[in-house]
C-alpha cells in the first residue's frame, strides 16, 4: 500500500498549493505533508503539533514546528500571515471548531481542509442498519477511543460554510485515491475544501 | 574512575588574554581583559564546526568534561556534561565547542575579584556594570581568537539564552544557528523583584563593605547565602519540592524552634552555604543586573519582533511546563517576534518538573529535539 493511497488528500493539497506560497500546516502530524509541500512546490512555512512524538519527527526532518495546542488559539500569527493554512485530517479532532476556522481564515489568505466523509455509504450502512458506530480504513478508532470528535458530512460542510459567510473556491472528492463527481456524500471517503473569507 | 565513552574526558581551562580595550554599554572601559574558556572536540579546516555554550548565572566554562586534579574527579564533570561528548546530542566527532566565563565572573576571567592594574586591588565595585550586548561583543572578540567568522550555533539556558539571542540581534552572519532554552525576551517586574531581593542580601551584609571586602579579608557569606537559597526556591517547582521535601521532619518529631525542621530548610541551607563558600558576591550582583537590563526590544520602541528583524539564523526556542521563572509563555513571545519576521523557527514545550532548572537535565524528548537540531547542521 502506497503512501498515496493512505492519504490521496496530500496529492490534492500538494496541487492546489502555488509555487513559493508561505504555508501553515495545523495539526502537521511528522510533517510528511510539509515536507512533501517544501520539495515539490518550495513552499516555505511552518507545522504545528501538540504531540512530542510529532514535533520530534517533524525536527528530525528538518522542519519548522512550533509545539503546541491550535485550540488555544493561534495568537502566535499575525493576520493574513500566510498564502495557505491546512487541516488536514485535523477540524474533525477539534472541539471549538468554528472558533477555529475563523481564526485559520484570519491567519491565512486561504485555507486548505481536507475531512472524512461521515456521510460515506459504508458508515451509513454500519451505522443504519448495523446499529453499530462506523469503524473503517479512514475512520479506524472505536467510539470510545476515538480522537474525532466533529464528525460532518460532504454536504455538512457546504452548509457549515454558507451559514459562516465562507467562500468555497474549490472543492474535491476523493474515493481510493479517485476523483468521485456522481454522489460524492454518498460515495466519498474524503473532501479537500479549499476556502477563503 | 570510570569516564563513560560518549564523554568528553579530562579537560582544562586555558586563560586567553586580549589587550584591546573594551568599551562598555554603560561607558566604562577595560583597557585590558581576559577570558577563561575550555573547548572541546576539534575545529575543522573551514572552521565551520564551531558552537559556542553560553552560561547562565551561576556558571563557567566549565561546561563538559572532568578535572582530573579536582580533590574527587568523579565529581567535577561539567555543569551541561550530559549534552555534550563523542555521541551526545551536541557531538564532539563533529563540533567544536566552546565554553567560556564571562567577564565579571569569577572563575578565572577578569572579574571584580581581579587585580585592577590601575589600582592594585582587586576591582570590587569599580568593575564596569556588564551587560549582555557587552558579552557578545566580548565573546565576538573571543570568536576571532580561534579564527571563527561564523559560529555554527550558539546556545544556553536561561541568561544564556538571551546572550545567543542577543548575537543574532547584533552580529546576524555571525551565527547559523540559536538555541535559547528557558530564556525570555526580557525580565518582569516579579523577576527583577526576586534579583533585587537576592542584591540587598548581599549589599546589607555588613561583610560587604560596599564591594570592596577583599580589602578586609571577609565574604559576605550571610547575603550570599540568603541570595542562593531564595534563587533555589524559584529555580524548582512546587511540584518537584512537594516529591523531593514535602513535610519530611529532619529529627523524630518538632523541637519548637528556629533550628533546622524540615528537610526542605536543611537542603536550602546546604545549598546556600556551598554558594558562599565559592562565588564571589560582586559577580552577583553584576550577574543579577544584566539579567535585569536585557530587553533587546528596548532599542526598537518596544517591538521584538523589530529587533530581529535583521537575524538570519535558525532558531530552536524551548520551554519547561515547570519552569515559573521563566515560563513557557515567554518563549512564546519570543517565538511571536520570529515569526512576524518569517524567519526559521521551531519550538518545543517540554513536560518536566525540574522547574528553571529543567534545562540542565537530561529529559528524554528534550535531548531528542537537541540532537536533532545539531543533527541538522551541515558542517
């Protein structure tokens, strides 16, 4: 199994990044996606983790991290500091999460937001007619351990962002690494979301 | 004794004179210095391998390594030893390192305790007030000793902390890397408040003689020991206090009275009384007041982030959960500032009890991060 094919989002956000744009990647994780983003497009920025776990793998790789909790705010950064913010697997973890994406959409000109589809056919079906919480590839933690705790839908989403004035530029559906158009609540398992104030 | 393989080893301290007088922040001049340092590893052909340990209050030169004429060797290892050695996070195989007393020490530099050839006596209170910009041009001056026009990093804890800052303020191509751990951008009010205490300790010592009681054959034991112990209390945590102390008696039960009761009162007591016995009470102070000037922001109207504007190292930025003196929020200040510069920055918060002293331990995740920053340097 390629690293592609666990997180098809990073070849999306890599692509949707400009060349030489300043980024900061929220909840960065050991900074595969940072570093992929330095090589590939030049970017020049900044990850953020609260794990030391994550900090250390990211210093290791020789990027700049900055430890600490992006619920607490991200006071740290000054207003349209940055072309791109990410969150990438992250807004789903978070418990202020529209006090958050004000504060991405105040650092950063834009921001990139990759989530699981909760509304994917597979959780509905474990769910409706299996009675039981979803448990999958993408979503692999049991009810009781689980990190996520702002579960959405695609559709979710779009509302979230209408209701909150933000503007979606773009918005792309991923199924195994694929682009999915026809259904893609239903039969997405991931949705990058590139939005803007 | 046993010497473990990843360290130093035997080590000495060599006194390196510099003849062109300094001029200080404060207008005083010394027409000539010297500077007591101890180095380690090698410095390579293109003298691109050099790190440069600065200390914070109470420290030396004396950074890695045994003496091996000390009364017990075994106990004379180096205040930061376990970072540094053939294999440690900072690597001998692969920097040179440098340590250094700075001026107004009192461990072989010339300090208030050294003869003024002007006078002959020893300097006392007429040795110039030192701030941290007058350390790094100091330390710029050693640099050129050894031919070093960039210093691969430049690191320490605390008020040596501040002085790597203070180079990438002051000299930017002179450093590529700045690790300023436990350090803040300036001092509060709290802090200056605990300086002073410890300072009127020592001036209302009646053994002080306005700093001049090298002239009376005394020390002011009594407010050097009073400064140790209050500096001690705000070096730990309450935490670490409560597991090391708690109310742990040092006899059966209370004897009612102002003798030694807890075990706390014994170690504070130990501690303030082994300072006294060894530091010299007018590198106190001189310490405790540069502490209190730095404030690199106050050249610019207040605006850190102003003041590094021109910096052009990388900088790793940490701070101890623990630590109250100089608390994670305060790194976090700094961390602002560089930012609003985009300049290269990591940071870490890292989990300890130590307290302050948190930098000087050998905390796993924290020597991890250590280790990979110097990892990182290209050489």
């Amino acid at each position: 199994m390629s690293a592609n094919y666990i997180r098809p989002d990073f070849d999306v956000v890599t692509e949707w990044v400009p060349k030489g744009a300043s980024v900061l990647d929220l909840g960065c994780g050991d900074g595969e996606l940072l570093a992929r983003l330095q090589r590939e497009r030049q970017t020049k920025g900044y990850g953020v983790e609260i794990s030391d776990a994550s900090v250390l793998a990211c210093m290791e790789r020789g990027l700049n991290v900055l430890q600490g909790d992006i619920e607490s705010g991200l006071n740290l950064f000054e207003d349209a500091a940055f072309d791109v913010v990410i969150l990438s697997q992250t807004l789903q973890a978070t418990r202020h999460t529209e006090a958050l994406v004000r504060e991405v959409l105040r650092v950063g000109k834009s921001a990139i937001v990759t989530l699981p589809n909760f509304g994917h056919w597979s959780v509905r079906w474990q769910l409706g007619v299996g009675g039981r919480m979803p448990v999958s590839k993408r979503l692999p933690y049991q009810w009781y351990d689980t990190p996520n705790v702002h579960f959405s839908t695609i559709t979710d989403f779009d509302v979230f962002c209408q209701e909150k004035n933000v503007t979606v530029e773009r918005r792309a559906v991923l199924s195994g690494g694929h682009a999915v158009t026809f259904l893609p609540n239903l039969r997405g398992e991931t949705a990058v979301f590139q939005i803007r104030r | 004794m046993n010497i473990p393989s990843d360290a130093v080893g035997f080590v000495s301290p060599q006194k390196i004179a510099f003849e062109t007088p300094l001029t200080f922040a404060s207008g005083a001049t010394l027409d000539r210095y010297d500077l007591t340092v101890e180095t380690y590893g090698e410095l390579n052909a293109s003298r691109s391998n050099a790190v440069l340990v600065c200390h914070a209050l109470s420290g030396h030169h004396h950074v890695a390594g045994f003496y091996k004429d000390a009364p017990d060797p075994s106990k004379s290892e180096g205040w930061w030893d376990n970072l540094i050695g053939p294999g440690r996070p900072l690597d001998t195989r692969k920097f040179f390192v440098i340590g250094l007393n700075n001026l107004g020490g009192c461990h072989g530099s010339t300090g208030p305790g050294t003869t003024n050839p002007a006078t002959g006596d020893p300097f006392g209170n007429d040795f110039p007030i030192v701030t941290v910009p007058d350390w790094v041009r100091a330390q710029t001056r050693l640099a050129d000793h050894f031919g070093i026009d960039t210093f691969a990093a430049i690191l320490g804890g605390s008020l040596g902390g501040m002085q790597a800052m203070q180079w990438s303020i002051d000299f930017p191509e002179r450093v590529r890397n700045v690790l300023a751990i436990a350090a803040a951008p300036k001092l509060s009010a709290e802090n200056i408040g605990f300086n002073e205490v410890a300072r009127q300790a020592i001036r209302t010592d009646p053994d002080f003689h306005d700093g001049n009681f090298y002239a009376h054959n005394v020390v002011p034991k009594r407010g050097l020991r009073l400064s140790r112990m209050l500096g001690h209390l705000t070096y730990l945590s309450d935490d670490l206090m409560g597991e090391k102390f708690g109310r742990l008696l040092k006899g059966e039960d209370y004897q009612f009275g102002f003798d030694v009761e807890f075990e706390v009162e014994s170690y504070l007591r130990y501690q303030g009384d082994k300072f006294a016995g060894y530091f010299d009470a007018n590198t106190y102070l001189l310490m405790t007041r540069a502490l209190d000037y730095f404030d690199p922001a106050r050249a610019f109207d207040g605006n850190l982030a102003a003041a590094f504007a021109k910096s052009t190292a990388k900088f790793f930025i940490a701070a101890f959960t623990s630590d109250w003196r100089f608390s994670p929020a305060r790194s976090k200040e700094i961390v602002r500032a560089l930012l609003a510069n985009k300049h290269d920055v990591s940071s870490a918060e890292i989990e300890s009890v130590e307290g302050h002293d948190s930098f000087l331990m050998p905390i796993p995740q924290y020597h991890a991060l250590l280790r990979s920053v110097f990892e990182g340097i290209k050489v």
